[in-house]
C-alpha cells in the first residue's frame, strides 16, 4: 500500500505540470510525467493513458485533434477499483 501523503504530493506535483504547460504542449506533459515514474499504459487520437504503479496513480489525457490538451484526470488505483 503506497502512502497517502506521497500519493497527494505527487498529485501536487502533475496538478502542477498541468498548470505549467500551455494545452499545445501536450508532448512535454507526457515528457514530465515520465520522469516522475509514469509509464503509458494506452491511447488514441483522442486520449492517452498513464501510471505509476509504484504510487499507485493513474492519469488520462484527453487530446483534440491536433494533440493539444483539452482535458486530464487523476484517479488513485482505489479510486478506479471501486
């Protein structure tokens, strides 16, 4: 079981890459997400998928045609299980 408080910092760290990033940068997002440990586990055209099972985080990417982002969330794995 992963702890909470380091599950809610890095919360606090993507919530801050998110914010950083203008919506065309979606590439660096991913690029930042992946040095924090997360791994793309899926994807299309229109949305990616990523985890980090370590902190047992899960994040979806939602991307318009173009690839720049127009949407994301973070869900905990006991959030998705439920």
């Amino acid at each position: 079981m992963v702890n909470r408080e380091l599950q809610e910092e890095m919360v606090r760290k993507m919530e801050g890459i998110f914010s950083s990033y203008g919506p065309e940068q979606s590439d660096l997002i991913l690029g930042e997400l992946a040095s924090l440990g997360f791994v793309r586990v899926g994807g299309n055209p229109s949305a990616v998928s990523m985890e980090n099972k370590v902190m047992e985080l899960f994040v979806v990417m939602g991307l318009d045609e173009k690839g720049a982002l127009v949407s994301h969330e973070i869900l905990r794995f006991d959030q998705i299980r439920k």
